[in-house]
C-alpha cells in the first residue's frame, strides 16, 4: 500500500481524531523499526552491536 492509497482509504481529516504528540511519536517509531527490521544490512549491524 501507498502513502496515497492510505490517504484514499482514509477518513477525511475532519472526521479523523486529533493525534497528541506521543502517540505520534510512538506511532512513528514503531513504523521505523518495522522498516528496520526488513532491512538485511540494519539487521546484521544490530546482532554485531548486540554481540550475536
């Protein structure tokens, strides 16, 4: 899915909820490491930080 298909599946931004600053950042973090997770060269930096 695409930021604009999201965008379009979406309520419109008047019915929507306004979001306070911690639950976006929590919200953005957690988007963050899902992306990190993914990615094979992070992963490998992160068992070597680890000492895995």
């Amino acid at each position: 899915m695409t930021r604009a298909q999201a965008r379009e599946d979406a309520e419109p931004r008047e019915e929507r909820e306004p979001v306070g600053p911690l639950k976006f950042q929590s919200e953005r973090w957690r988007r963050i490491r899902a992306h990190q997770g993914q990615d094979s060269y992070l992963a490998e930096l992160t068992k070597f930080l680890k000492g895995d």
